[in-house]
C-alpha cells in the first residue's frame, strides 16, 4: 500500500512538473476595439503599386479566420498603408493607431523605406505579406509575443529577411481575434 501511494504521488509529481513547462494558448490583447467588426484602408501614395496585391493578401488572412472581423480596401478610407522613413536603426514597420473611449477610430502602417523590400520572399529582404500579415493583428490590438515558444506565431516581435511564414495564421493568432470579434 505504502509503494501505491508513493508511485501515486510520484506520477502527479511528475504531471505537475511536464504540465506547469508547456506553453498554453497565448495572444495579447490591448482591450480596445473597432467599434463595428470591420476596417477599411486605402494606399497612401509613398505606396508602391505593385505592393498591394501582398497587403491585401494580409488583410485576407485576418478576413478569413473565422471571427467575425473583416477588412477591405476603400479609396475612401482615412486609415492609410504607407511606406516612409523610420530610420536605419528603427522597426521595419510600424502600426500606429487612434482611439476614442476605447473604440479604435484610425489606424496606419508604415513601412520602414530604409530597408530593402520584396513581394516574394527573397532572401536579403523583408517579405511585404509577412509584415503586412504582422501589423494589421496590431490593428486588431493583437500585441507583440516575444517568447522564444511563439517564434512560429504572426504576432511574434520579430521578424527576419526572407521569412514568409508570418503570411498565415496559427492558433494562438485566430484565438486573439476570435476572442475579440466572435466567430
């Protein structure tokens, strides 16, 4: 009886143990929201053309996983896709956004212009979708993961030349927006 409950104990010991090191499903949410389940954008000028194809390939991803979320593109749209200068040191892109009571009212993109960029993964520069796939879960008030066990995920901080795997979703990504937009 007394070698029972020892190896009883020995095993949820061990459960514990193996059960407390894996990672759980993980995104970051900021708690603001666009105030309807949608948001459209439009291309600033500084945009090349032959770019909107992989931007809008990335706003499709985030449209079809499976919430109730949609984005569009709309020459109307004050929310802007820009390419511009964030310094040779800076981020290769950055999301900025707008809030009023903590509804999201406006949001941009900027591709750093002081890093060299493709639209078919080339080894040597930043894919446009992979990034583009990246910023717009900061639209969705995704943040940042910077875990190494989140290296595969879309809102994983960074990012290397010729990746594309950012250009789809995994779980733990369509469980951030799932939570914030409904299915």
């Amino acid at each position: 009886m007394k070698r029972s409950k020892g190896m009883q104990l020995g095993a949820m010991l061990l459960i514990f143990l193996v059960s407390a090191s894996v990672p759980v499903s993980a995104y970051y949410y900021s708690g603001y929201r666009w105030l309807g389940a949608s948001a459209s954008y439009n291309w600033d000028s500084s945009t090349p053309s032959d770019w909107h194809s992989s931007v809008n390939n990335a706003a499709n991803t985030w449209s079809n996983a499976g919430s109730q979320f949609r984005f569009s593109e709309s020459s109307s749209s004050l929310n802007k896709i820009y390419k511009g200068s964030l310094g040779s040191s800076g981020p290769i892109a950055q999301t900025a956004t707008n809030s009023l009571l903590s509804k999201l009212i406006y949001a941009s993109i900027t591709f750093n212009s002081d890093y060299t960029w493709s639209t078919s993964g080339q080894s040597g520069s930043f894919d446009v979708q992979n990034t583009a796939t990246h910023e717009f879960g900061h639209w969705l008030q995704l943040g940042d993961l910077s875990c190494g066990y989140d290296s595969e995920k879309t809102m994983y901080a960074y990012e290397s030349t010729g990746e594309t795997k950012k250009r789809s979703l995994e779980t733990d990504d369509i469980d951030g927006i799932k939570y914030i937009y409904g299915v």
